[in-house]
C-alpha cells in the first residue's frame, strides 16, 4: 500500500478537491425549494435537531474602490455588531438565547455566510439573519472597534513572511486588476472608510437577484418557505448595483522570481501560476493532477522536498478559483540557507510533470483518494450546507454528488498526461520568496504595496 493510501484519511483541502470527490447525500435527496423571490437547495434530514442555512451574495472585495480598500470585509463583520432595534450587545445575548450562530465574511467576489441554530428555534433565528441583511446598524462605537481590530492584523501580519510573501505573489500575479488587493484592506484606507461608505456597499450589492442559498438539517420544504421570507424577503427583488461583472485576468505568460527581503529565521516560498478553470473540460483531470503533485502525505511535492530531503515540515499546491481567474497556488517554509534548494525540487517536479505525466499506480491512488476519503467533509450539517452552496456558485447540476465518483474514474493516463503538460509548463511557475534568503541570484526585488 502507498503512502497515499496510507494517509486516505488526511485533512481535506482544496475547494476543488472536495467537490470532485464529495460522497451522495445519505438523507433524503436534494430539492429545490422556491418562496418570496428566493431560490434554495434543500437538504432535509430529521436525524439531528439543528439547521445550517448558507447563502452568498454576489460582489465582494474586489468591488471595493481602491480609496476604500478594506469596506466589504469591513461590512461583513459589522453586520452582526448590532441591527433593528437591538445594538452590539443586545443582538449578540439575542443569538445565544436562542442557541443561534451567525458568521459572515467577504471573499474577493461575494458576501458570503452561514446561519446554524437549533430547528425549533429556526423561525426566530432567521429573524435575526433577516435584520442582519437587511437593517443593520453600523453604530459608531461598533464601526470604530472593528476598524481598529482589522489595522491591528494588518500590522501584526506585516511581520510573517507567510502574508507577505502570498502579497508579492497575488499583487504580481494580478497586476491592475481589483484582485491584486487584500480583501482585508490597507491601513491607510480602513481609517477612511464611514458608515455611510457601508450603507451604500449594502444598499448597492443585496439584492435577491445576487443570492445562492442552500439549507441542510432539520427542516421541510413548508418550514424553509418561512424561513426563506423571514432571512431574505426584506431584501430587494433586484441588487440596484446589479451584476458584479470583473474583467477576466490575463496572468502572466513568462516565469518570474518575486523576493520581498525582511528580517525571519525562515522564507516562505508561494508558487504557482495559471490554473484550470472549473468548466475547463480538462478540470477533472486538474484535479487528479494536483492531487497526486502536493494534495498532501505521499504525493510528489511532501515526497522529494520533504521526506527525501527534510527541507522543509510541510509542503502543498493545489487549484484555486476566483470568478474572473482560475490560479495554482502552493506554498512551503523553509530555513533561509535552504531556500535556493527547496525552489529547485519544486521546478524539477514540476518540469517532470510536464514531461512525463503521473504514472499508473499515481493515477490510481489519487483517484482512490478522492473518490474514498471524502465523507469526512460532510461531518456535520452546516458542512454539508456549504458543500451544496459551492456546487451552486460552480453552476453544477443537483446531483452531482452522485455522479462525481465516475466523472474522477474517467480520467485516463492519456488525458492526464495531455493536461499535465498545460498545468505544469514551465513558463507556468512564479514564484515569491519572504524572508531573508540566501543563494538566490538575479529575483526580482519587490515591495509589498498593501503594507501601507
């Protein structure tokens, strides 16, 4: 038995990953449940009292103006610090009576979140979702504490070489386009940011016609209708804002060494390039592909970097996508005397990829990994919410929780080798380096814009 197979039951990873090999629903099936201008996937199961409702709004971070910087991640946070009548305090004791949890946050391209609560309390929970959305507060006490909590992380993470080094890569990598820029936001902009900034993003961006919601746990079709109108109905029919839309990325064509020099005992080291978007035909085979190159124990990457050669405690790649651009992105530490080293390996892997393709048994273990190991992603019902909201944001069919073991079976040697050699061209290799490394000769220095 490999070290693939060995390690089946590792943590799962990628988005990717998961949606390829996601097991069939073992309730009852999926259902499409419509009420109040909104449409959402059911998955019903009475097994255990509770309810997850997951939903995403379309327009996040990367509509932020670069003057406002920082506004939607700003935005998603506040929405529980108060609404309605009740402020801060009020709205947080209101959840907790009723054994309720609300998370929200912003990603480059939505407003994304999650409610879970018991399902006997669902109707006055989703009560409390609805006022969220749609009637928040942003009081100056809350607007004020939350600025100065998202400046304080910006400056803490100036000091990891992690953050700066994913900085240098993405800001590369993106160039002009709005996904160049933390979601986070910048120090420079977050002081600036009012509530009225916030009450325009909100006024512009909600609106039902931008809403993916998918449900999971103790509830019927009847009691989701309610449910559906009490968290979305006082949203407006249709997003003044309207769509979205962000201009596709054009990434670069040519291999490029990024290094953002700062004072560490280690670099870290992002790589990466163009991936496969998910309605590539060659995505299946992507999938299987980056698996078997640094999906984890056993694969290529922990293989020749760290086991053979005890570089570095853990290195991994895989698929990334955005809505305007699909990336690979892989990252590792490492000491700074070994850097030049672990850079090498990786371009020699990935070299090797492309030349030659997985072999049989890697084809074999990989698919077997992600075709078997993948029940642990639905551990719990607000897991399987947000499975079913990812299929919805990839335009998947409703059941392709039942048809993706086949879908991954079919990926061939040939195809795989075919797509290897797009996924892992050379010319398909950036890399950014922070830290203070030695025996790098002729990378690019940069600095880092969004440290400001």
């Amino acid at each position: 038995m490999t070290a693939l197979r060995q390690s089946i039951f590792g943590l799962i990873g990628a988005l990717g990953l998961a949606l390829a090999g996601m097991p069939a629903l073992a309730a009852s099936p999926v259902q499409e449940v419509q009420a109040h201008g909104v449409s959402a996937w059911l998955q019903s199961d009475p097994a255990v009292p509770v309810v997850a409702i997951a939903f995403q709004i379309e327009g996040g971070a990367a509509t932020d103006p670069p003057t406002l910087q920082g506004r939607a991640s700003l935005l998603a946070d506040l929405l529980t610090e108060g609404a309605g009548e009740m402020d801060d305090r009020a709205f947080k004791e209101r959840l907790a009576n009723l054994s309720a949890t609300i998370s929200i946050q912003a990603t480059q391209d939505g407003i994304s979140g999650m409610l879970y609560t018991l399902s006997k309390n669902l109707p006055e929970a989703a009560d409390m979702l609805g006022l969220a959305l749609s009637a928040p507060r942003f009081d100056p006490a809350a607007l004020e504490r939350a600025q100065a909590s998202h400046i304080a992380g910006l400056i803490s993470a100036r000091e990891r070489p992690s953050r700066r080094a994913y900085r240098a890569f993405l800001e590369t990598v993106f160039g002009s386009h709005p996904y160049a820029r933390s979601v986070k936001g910048r120090v420079a902009t977050l002081q600036k940011i009012t509530a009225d900034d916030l009450v325009a993003f909100r006024e512009q961006r909600f609106g039902r016609d931008r809403l993916l919601v998918t449900v999971a746990g103790d509830v019927t079709p009847a009691g989701m209708k309610d449910a559906l109108g009490r968290a979305f109905g006082a949203l407006p029919e249709m997003a003044p804002g309207g769509p979205a839309d962000l201009p596709t990325v054009a990434l670069p064509s040519t291999p490029i060494r990024l290094l953002a020099e700062m004072a560490a005992p280690q670099s870290t080291i992002v790589f990466g390039g163009r991936g496969v978007p998910r309605n590539d035909p060659d995505w299946r085979a992507a999938t299987v592909l980056m698996q078997i190159m640094g999906g984890g124990f056993g694969t290529r990457l922990m293989s020749e970097v760290r086991e053979k050669r005890g570089l570095v405690y853990g290195i991994s790649a895989g698929l990334t996508e955005l809505d305007a651009a699909a990336l690979v992105i892989g990252s590792a530490s490492t000491n700074n005397a070994t850097v030049a080293e672990t850079v090498a390996v990786v371009e020699a892997e990935w070299a090797r990829m492309a030349e030659q393709g997985p072999t049989a048994e890697e084809l074999a273990d990989a698919k077997a990994y992600i075709t078997g190991s993948l029940p642990l992603a639905l551990d719990s019902t607000s897991a399987i919410a947000d499975t079913l909201l990812a299929i919805r944001t990839y335009n998947l069919p409703m059941d392709y929780l039942n048809r993706r073991a086949a879908l991954i079976e079919s990926v061939t040697l040939e195809e795989a080798a075919a797509v290897a050699k797009r996924l892992f061209r050379p010319d398909n290799l950036i890399f950014a380096v922070a830290g203070a490394p030695t025996g790098l000769t002729g990378w690019r220095p940069i600095a880092v814009k969004d440290d400001d």
